[in-house]
C-alpha cells in the first residue's frame, strides 16, 4: 500500500503563517513588558538556570543579560547571599504560593554592600514542575532610614 501525502493547501499555509506571526507578536510585547517592569525581575527555570534578566536586575547587580541568561542562578556572578535566596526559591516550589524574603545581603560591583527585598512567585509550566519569578529591590537606604 502506498500513502501519498498531500501538501497543505494555500489556505492551510497563510493560516499557519498568520499563527507563527501571531505567536512572534505576543513573544515581542511580553519582552516589551518584562523589560519595562520597574522592579528587579528575575526568571528561574525548574533546572535552576536564569531564563529572564531585565535592565533593573542588570543595573543593581552590576551584570550584562548575556553573561547571566541560561546559566545557572548558583554560578552566574551574582554576589548575594545565596543559600537564603535558594532556601527561598525550594519553600515557594515546594508550596506553590508566593514568598518574601527581606534583608538579603548583595554587593554591588564598586564593592557597596546592599540589602535586597524579593518576592518569590512559581510558576507552574508542567504538572509539577515550577519555575520561579523574582521580584524585588534594593531596600538598603529604606533599611538605613528605619
């Protein structure tokens, strides 16, 4: 027995056209809005390796998009206290809720010790694995005040 596939035909083709443009235009406007949140937004994939990495968290850690995205959160360069934000990240995966973790200790690249405030927010992106958003600020002057 021989099967012929056939080609899709003009319709099938512009409709198909018509989806991948459709999908390249939403991948742009949420690049557009990510990039323009005014917070520090940080994306952890389930592997543990930086999926997202807007201009705040590059201006307050002192490090280029390139040298962090897909890499791992633990050995990308970041100078923070890592074990508290790695404790914090396996709470909210294991619980699924969001988490807010205060006073995280962070050097800046002249050498200026920081604090930082984060909200950990998972994601769910298969049944039961969890990314996790980072959102948050450099809270030092605030903690100064206080």
């Amino acid at each position: 027995m021989t099967v012929t596939l056939k080609k899709p035909g003009k319709k099938k083709r512009h409709e198909a056209k018509q989806a991948q443009t459709a999908v390249r235009s939403a991948y742009a406007q949420m690049e557009v809005i990510l990039s323009s949140i005014t917070s520090i937004l940080i994306g952890i994939d389930e592997r543990g390796l930086v999926t997202h990495w807007n201009p705040v968290a590059e201006k307050t850690f002192g490090i280029a998009a390139k040298r962090v995205l897909h890499r791992s959160v633990e050995k990308c360069g970041i100078r923070w206290e890592y074990e508290k934000v790695a404790a914090g990240i396996r709470d909210c995966r294991a619980k699924g809720t969001p988490l807010r973790i205060d006073d995280v200790p962070f050097t800046r690249t002249n050498g200026q010790k920081g604090l930082l405030g984060l909200t950990l927010i998972p994601v769910q992106v298969r049944k039961k694995a969890f990314e996790c958003i980072l959102f948050g600020a450099d809270i030092t002057e605030r903690k100064r005040i206080e």
